[in-house]
C-alpha cells in the first residue's frame, strides 16, 4: 500500500522524537488534516502486541512505540504499518491538533490555526498507569514531563510531589 498523504503536511525529523509532521502550509482550526489508518484488530490482539512492543522496548528503547488506537469496544487499530503516515503525529502536552472518531475512521483534526512550518501534535491519551514508563519530551510551557492525558494532570501533579517528599526525606537521612 502507498502511504497515506494529505496537502496540509509534510514529514520532517523532529526535536520531539526522531521523525515528525509538519504543516505544509498554513492549516485552519477545523480541518480534517489527514486519517489515521493500519490494520483493524480485536481488542485481545492489541493487548498482546502492546505487551510484546513493551517487553521490547524494556531490551530496545529505539523500539517502544505503540501505535494502537481504540475504535470502539470490540476493536483496534494498529496503525504501525509503513503506509500510515499519521504515525509521526507527536505528543504535546499542549496539542494544536485532536483526534476525532468518525464511522470507525480516526481523523486528525486542527484544533487552532496552524501556521507552516509548525510541528503537529496531540494529546496521546495515556492514563496515569505506568506513566513513569512515558516520558513527555513536548517542550511545551505547561508540559507535565510524562504522556499523561490532561484528565489525570491532578492525580500526576499530587504523585509527582508525593515522590519528590520522598526522595527528599530519603537524601535527609542519607545526610543523617
């Protein structure tokens, strides 16, 4: 299959994570920027390749991308397949693009204007499980420091300073 491609972006190395995408040309808030796309599977076969990509990465850090993305309750999409271009869409702990679900198709959408040259990004979702294992490298003023879906910020920002007490009561007595 070709990849998948869209007027509005271009593929670039990106200061985020290896590979990026970028605008093209200016993109308007609200335009279906292009479709994410890979294989459909049940929800047992995404959690089985996730827990393979995971076991992998733990040996491979260059092997740790998971590109699985919920459709609906029964399925899946896996989009790491080499025609889904949409892969390279970062994280951003302050996206300008959202995904939208429309007749089991993913669709990324522009959340605010986008000017050329501007690297796409959007909110991964993650939830706060293991989020010590995504590290958010974004750059973005209000960035968390991990993968973590604005709903759970509250919930990182009381874990995160419970750990810093912890480190600091632990250097404390280490002082002695």
């Amino acid at each position: 299959m070709e990849p998948t491609t869209s007027e509005w972006i271009i593929v670039k190395t990106s200061k985020v994570h290896n590979k990026g995408i970028f605008a093209a040309k200016d993109i308007p808030k609200k335009t279906k920027i292009i479709e994410y796309v890979g294989e459909r599977i049940t929800k047992r076969e995404s959690e089985i390749r996730a827990d393979i990509v995971i076991e992998n990465s733990i040996k491979d850090k260059k092997k740790g991308a998971v590109y699985l993305f919920e459709i609906n309750k029964r399925y899946d999409i896996d989009g790491n397949v080499e025609y889904n271009t949409a892969r390279f869409i970062n994280h951003c702990c302050d996206p300008n693009c959202e995904i939208e679900i429309e007749d089991e198709h993913i669709w990324v959408y522009a959340l605010k204007d986008i000017k050329k040259g501007e690297e796409l990004n959007y909110d991964y979702g993650y939830d706060i499980d293991n989020y010590e294992d995504h590290k958010c490298c974004c750059g973005a003023k209000n960035c968390k420091g991990y993968i973590v879906s604005q709903e759970y910020w509250p919930k990182l920002e009381k874990k995160i300073a419970k750990k810093k007490a912890k480190e600091k009561k632990k250097a404390l007595r280490a002082k002695g």
